[in-house]
C-alpha cells in the first residue's frame, strides 16, 4: 500500500520553475505524488496511460518524468524509448518498479533512465531523489553550456603579432598542443608570465585551442578577485553545512573544469594556505569538497598566469618554491607592447577596424602623428589599456580618421621623456579631487610598470579598488 499524503497546511511555498510529469496509472497515488509536489513548490501534471503520457510530454516539455513500468496501454519501457530517440536526452526520468519488475528498471537504466526507486515509495525519499536529480541535471546543463561558450570563444581567438618573440610564442603553443594529442595523460603544468595586459588569457585560450581536449571546458579563475574567506570553497567546492552560508552543494571550479582546462589567472595573488592545498592536488590529482572526506579524482589540464615575480616572491617567502617548481615545468614568457616593435602599429588597427566593425563605422584612420604617438607612447598598461583606448576613441571620434588628439595621448609622457617640469605634483594644488586622483594612480602604476598588484600595495588600496578607478578613468 502506498503512503498517501498527509493533510496539507495553507503555508504558501515558493513555485520552482520545473514541471514533472507523472505517468502513473494508480491514481490515488498519482494524486498523492502531485499534492506533495505541489507543497514542495513543483509544477506537475498526471498522465494515467501512454497516450496521453505522450500527449502531455509534447505539450508541457516537463524537466522530470516520473514514469511508471506498467500502464494499461503497454510498457513504460517503450514511452522512454521513444523520448530518448526524439532528442529529449536531457530530460530527467525516474523510474518506479514494483517488486518482481527489477529486470525493467535495469533495462529503462539502459535507455538512460536517470535512476529507479522501488515500489512502495516513500513521498520525503521521492521528494529528495527529485531534487537531487533536477540539480545535477541543471549543473550538467550550465556546464554545457558553458563548454559551447569557451569553444566558442576559443574559435573566435585572435592571437595578433609577428615579432620574433610573438612567433616564437605560437610555435611553443603549437609544439605544446602536439604533445597533448601523442599522449592520453594530463598535459604538463604551463606558467604564463608577464605584465598586466600583454595577453596572457589569449594565450591560454590558444593553448586551450591548439589541445587534443579543445572540445572540454575551459575555465578561467582571477585569483586575485575571489574573496579571501571563500576562495577555497570556490575553488574546491562544499558540502552542504560546510560553513554558515553553505545551505547547499555546490560544485568547485577545479571540479568544474572536468577534463578540459583550469586556466588560474594571478595565481601570485592565491593565499599561501590555499597554496598548498593546490600543490596537493597538483601532485595527488585527487581533491576533497570543504565539509568532506571523500577525495574526488582531478583530470583538469592547469594552466597558470601571473603578472608578478614569482622569483622574488619565493625569495620573500610570499609563494612556495614547490609549488613554483610544480607549476613552471613549462613556461610562456609575454612581452611588454612597448618592445613589440611593429605589432603595436598592427594591433593598433586591428582594434580601430573591430570597433569599426561592431559599431557600424566606416573604416577607420590613423594621421601620421598619431600614428607616430602611438609607436612613443610607453603603453603601462599594454594591449589592455591600447584595446580600451583605441575604443573610445573610435567611438568618440564618430569612425572616420583618428588624430593625435583624438587619442587622447598627446600630453601624456612618451618614451624617453624625462622633463621634470612635467612633474604633476608641481601642479596639484591647480587640480580638481578627480584630476588629483587620476595622476595619483597613473604615477602608481609607471613606477609599478602596469603592475596592477603592486600599484594597488603602493597606493594603499584593494586590488579591485584600484580596477574600478582604472575603469573609470580608462586607464
């Protein structure tokens, strides 16, 4: 005998935006089943037999079915059959068998039933086994998504540049992709160095790109931006009671990442207790969730980043030395845009002819001269700031020809000018707070070489504190 549902209180539950079919021919149960649902704030519509099972799948597109083995009009090994043939793969299905049906619960597992519970059924197990399943099946869907996403990202990378260094750049990343395809072991750890936007994330992506595991995730982790007292969770996952504010599982970015690739962005800036736990997982490649003792084994590729000198910061005992070793078994070093010779014309007006592009503009031009304050200016910032700088100007400029002017870098210091009579802080007390401001951080970050860490140490402000005023002054 079924348990029937007991008397439902008039408290109003929040709607969950799924719906559940169920295929149920015992229609106490049925009901019973639906009015427990309903209290659990789920949609859900009751089928007594295979047509209108199918009738009803058509027309509600359910994210969950609860189905029956034996209905009046056939199997419900044959309805499965036919939702998974017409596509519908990513519809969750439970299974529910009477004792002496096992032979059809395992034959529906082998349809791609998600799971079978055994009759009779409990409604709190059911309502467990439903949410369970409907949050593995979202999990499952976002991550592939966001994979489609990445590969599309990935198709769409331009890696722009024809200096010796550059070249050299894609061959290691060509020879590196090689290696990835001639074996079926994890790719070696890559440690991408280099000043603040010079690039490093294309290079990753291409790495990404080039692989044998170019069709599985990549994501991207900024170490840097990820709050100190839950960084470990984001990375690694929790259970659910882990921590106050951990009200349920919640799968980590390493975990995320599957057998694609972890690219960990300012891995400078990563706490030195979480470095160790990261060497643990390089080293074992089994990682545990906080909250639990279970190891989960790691297939991800890990790619690292760093605008820092991780040299000094082992000297200074800021990052572990065994962890650096781990990390560097191969490593990409990015130049500075300033020493990228005639890339910085080509990057130049690769970015006026995207901006001219999204924008619906004519082509876009550039004067001598501000071609020519182009090729001086030092660029602290690299091909960050060019990107950003060039955008406005495009934009503010109308399309058409851009002038030194237009750019914006005529009174700022160009390569080799060392007159102190441009000393801004000769001229404070003539600025206003925000113009203060602004030469305030753009000295911090010269003296830093675009280095936004050390900038933000320097000035005595939050790394993203720094990002933020940078953003609004285009910096």
């Amino acid at each position: 005998m079924h348990e029937i549902e007991p008397m439902i209180t008039s408290m109003e539950v929040p709607a969950i935006d799924k719906q559940i079919l169920i295929v149920e021919d015992e229609i106490v149960f049925a009901k019973a089943v639906k009015k427990h649902l309903a209290r659990a704030g789920y949609k859900s519509e009751i089928a007594g037999d295979l047509n209108t099972a199918r009738d009803k799948f058509e027309s509600l597109t359910p994210d969950l079915v609860l189905l029956d083995m034996r209905l009046p009009d056939g199997s419900g090994l044959d309805f499965l059959e036919a939702v998974k043939n017409e596509g519908n793969s990513n519809v969750a299905v439970l299974v529910m068998s009477a004792y002496g049906e096992l032979d059809d619960a395992v034959s529906a597992m082998k349809l791609g039933a998600t799971d079978y519970l055994k009759k009779p059924i409990d409604l709190e197990e059911l309502l467990i086994n439903i949410k369970k399943v409907l949050d593995k099946n979202e999990l499952e869907t976002k991550l592939v998504n966001s994979s489609k996403r990445e590969r599309n990202a990935s198709e769409s990378i331009e890696f722009i540049g024809e200096c010796p260094e550059i070249i050299s750049i894609k061959q290691q990343i060509e020879q590196i992709g090689r290696l990835t395809y001639a074996s079926d072991t994890v790719p070696p750890t890559v440690l991408i160095l280099g000043e603040t936007g010079t690039g490093k994330d294309v290079v990753a992506r291409s790495l990404h790109a080039s692989a044998s595991l170019s069709d599985k995730p990549f994501v991207q982790v900024d170490c840097a931006s990820l709050p100190k007292d839950l960084i470990e969770a984001e990375l690694f996952g929790h259970e659910k009671g882990a921590f106050t504010s951990a009200h349920s599982a919640r799968t980590g970015l390493i975990e995320a990442a599957e057998d694609g690739a972890l690219f960990l962005d300012e891995i400078g800036e990563l706490p030195m207790d979480l470095q160790s736990k990261l060497l643990a997982v390089l080293d074992r490649r089994l990682m545990r969730r906080v909250g639990t003792t279970k190891e989960l084994p790691v297939r991800a590729w890990f790619i690292a980043a760093t605008n820092r000198k991780i040299e000094e910061l082992v000297e200074k005992r800021e990052f572990r030395s065994d962890l650096y070793y781990r990390l560097n078994v191969l490593s990409i070093e990015m130049p500075p845009l300033r020493e990228r010779g005639n890339d910085i014309i080509m990057l130049a007006r690769y970015f006026a002819k995207q901006t001219a592009r999204r924008y619906g503009f004519e082509n876009v031009t550039f004067t001598d001269e501000a071609m020519q304050t182009i090729i001086e200016y030092p660029w602290p910032g690299n091909i960050r700031e060019m990107k950003h700088l060039i955008e406005r100007a495009v934009l503010l400029n109308n399309g058409g020809e851009l002038s030194s002017s237009a750019l914006g870098l005529t009174n700022q210091p160009l390569k080799g000018n060392t007159d102190k009579s441009q000393d801004s802080h000769s001229k404070i007390e003539d600025m206003s707070l925000e113009s203060a401001e602004f030469t305030l951080i753009k000295q911090a970050l010269e003296k830093a070489n675009g280095n936004v860490s050390k900038a933000a140490r320097e000035l005595d402000i939050t790394r993203m504190a720094l990002r933020y005023r940078m953003k609004k002054y285009n910096l």
